[in-house]
C-alpha cells in the first residue's frame, strides 16, 4: 500500500486556539485566566460558541446548550458574540496567509490549509515558514494559533491538535508510517462514535489495526467507507489545496426563547426565515443553481431531523410542506427552526454533469 505514488506537497494547517474567545481576551485584557465562552445567555435557550482553556477543564464545550456550561462551570463568563470582530481578525490571518502561498484553503474562520511547496521564504522550509506565520499572527493580531506540518491535509490536520495551544507538530514523509501507527483510528475524517464502535468491535482501535487488512478485505467489512478508512491510515491523501472555496448550500436558522410548541407555531415562522434567506442568497454571483431546498428541525429534547427534496425555485408553499413532514416524525415541541437551499456550482464541471441528473 506504501508504493501507491503521491503528489510531494508540503501542507501547513493552521488552527487558531479558541478563536472567538482568545480575541474577546485580547480586547479585554482582564478577562485573561479566567474561564469565558462566547455564546448566548442561558435564559434565553443561547448555545456556546467558543470556550477559553480554562473553561474546557470544566466541561464547558463548543454547541453546548448555555445553560449546562454554566452548571458545570457556576463562574463562566458568557460573552455575547461579535461576529463583524471575528471576521476582521480573520481576514487579518489570510492577509499573512496570502504572503508565503496563494494556495490557501479556508475551512473556517479560525483555520485554513495552505500549499508551501514552492515557497521560497525561510529557505523553503515548511517548519519555519509555519513558526514564522504564527509569530506574525501573536504580533499583529494578538492571538495564538496552532500548527500541523506534513506531506497531505489529513496528517497535517491531525498534528495541528498535537502540540495546542500556541505549539507546532511536524511529520516529515519518513516519519508518516510511525506517526499513523499509534493513531486512534477516530482521528480519521468521517469516523464517529458509532463507526468508531463498530470497529472497536472488531478489534482496529488505531491506524496500525487497519494496516492489518489489505483494502479489499476492509471493504468487505466496513463497506465502500472502509476504503476511505484504509487509505487515510495508510497516510495516502491527494487531495489538493484548493484555495478558491465555492459555496454548497446557504441556510439560515433560528434558536427560539421559547418552544414552538405545535405545526401551527412553526409554519408562523417560516414567512421570516424565508425572508432571511432570501437576503443571503441575493449576495450570491450568478454561477449557482439551486437544486434543492431542506428544513431543519431541533425539538425539545435536542434530538433534530433534516427533509430534503429537489426543488429549484422554493416557496413558502414548499418550506410549509417540508416543515410539516419534519414536525410529524417527532411531534413534540421544537427549540430550533431552519431552512436553506443546496447549490449547483456551474463554474465546476460536475456541476454542469449534474444538471442532467435524474
């Protein structure tokens, strides 16, 4: 499996260490060593967005509903979100980014890959041009970030969270096969719990296990997944940096104070979120199509459900029929209502492809 020839890249994934909460620090210095979250309050149903360090030793984690952070931690400071802030600094570290590659992948606003395999600053040096990046980024921007440095994105993804906060990890091609050895195997993109589980069950808890099966036999276990599994242990990743991102879907979503509590109360929603919506796909250029529409439903007990169905122009109509088909799997009161849409891209070749799809 080691023979299989892969591009030589020298990937750099940069993380910064709880962004939303590190730049609320940084503007108000006095909050330093204390435990805060950036979300929303715990009497109006708010939901964590970021928590510090310090609050992670309580338990305190990112999507967790605002009133259990504050249980598990009685002194969280909770700090509303200043989104407008985020994205600033944000742009800040792309502006470094954009210096040493033009080959920069945004994941989000507090992460990106980037392709350094031509650069010619630091001596062309991946692990200097990575320390380098994260000195500017503590001196201009005032926050730390993270570092994995290796051959492909899954590797480097990884070793981003080895040596956090404010650290860096190296893996060079010859020390790939030791690092993936001893790697849990749901470090892998894709394996949670439950497929976790299922091969705990079978005895592959790490990256060597499955170095135990060739790929045909993994795939006759796990399924057409299982070659995903496989090759990633094998440290066989050749997916690119693209550095232009292009949108899948656009969607807004409401958390309410309080509980819709029938198919009526959520169908009064809808007229809103549609406007919501409408506002954001109007900043869209005109190389997508809307192929599909969806609904998104969190009830009570924060158990949710998803409906999808093909549609390219959406109505209310429409949102009302898939919003009703989503209140009746549960029937229960709901805390969360959204909707949005899927997008075709007609600048990506597929995409022009799947305008003939059935």
């Amino acid at each position: 499996m080691n023979s299989v020839p892969q591009p030589s890249r020298k990937i750099i994934h940069i993380d910064a260490d709880c962004f939303y909460a590190a730049v609320e620090v940084r503007d108000n210095p006095g909050l330093k060593g204390k435990p805060i979250a950036v979300g929303g309050s715990a009497t109006r149903r708010g939901v964590i967005a970021t928590a510090s360090y310090e609050a992670r030793k309580f338990g305190v984690r990112s999507a967790m509903a605002s009133a259990t952070a504050v249980k598990r931690c009685p002194q969280l400071i909770l700090v509303p979100g200043r989104m407008s802030v985020y994205r600033e600094a944000s742009r800040q570290m792309h502006e470094i980014f954009s210096e040493y590659t033009n080959l920069v992948e945004p994941l989000s606003l507090d992460e990106a890959f980037l392709d350094v395999s031509d650069c010619k600053h630091c001596r062309g040096s991946a692990t200097l041009i990575a320390q380098e990046i994260r000195e500017r980024i503590a001196d201009k921007i005032g926050i730390t970030v993270s570092a994995g440095i290796a051959p492909n994105k899954f590797i480097a993804k990884v070793a981003s969270d080895m040596n956090k906060p404010n650290g860096q990890y190296v893996v060079t091609p010859q020390q790939v096969d030791d690092f993936l050895q001893r790697l849990p195997v749901d470090r892998i993109w894709g394996v949670g719990k439950v497929t976790a589980q299922r091969l705990e069950q079978k005895g592959v808890k790490t990256c060597g296990d499955v170095r135990a099966y060739d790929i045909f036999q993994f795939v006759q276990e796990f399924g057409q997944f299982g070659e995903h599994i496989h090759k990633l242990a094998h440290g066989i990743d050749n997916r690119a940096v693209v550095s232009e991102w292009r949108r899948k879907s656009v969607s807004v979503e409401h958390t309410y104070d309080q509980d819709l509590p029938d198919l009526e109360s959520c169908l009064q929603k809808i007229p809103a979120l549609i406007d919501s919506l409408q506002t954001r796909l109007q900043r869209l250029d005109d190389d997508y199509r809307i192929h599909n529409c969806f609904v998104k439903m969190k009830f009570f007990d924060f158990n949710q459900t998803t409906v999808e169905r093909q549609l390219t122009a959406p109505n209310y109509g429409d949102y009302a029929m898939l919003c009703e088909e989503a209140w009746l799997r549960a029937k229960v009161p709901v805390r969360l209502l959204g909707l949005g849409v899927r997008l075709l891209d007609l600048t990506d070749s597929g995409g022009q492809m799947d305008l003939f799809d059935g």
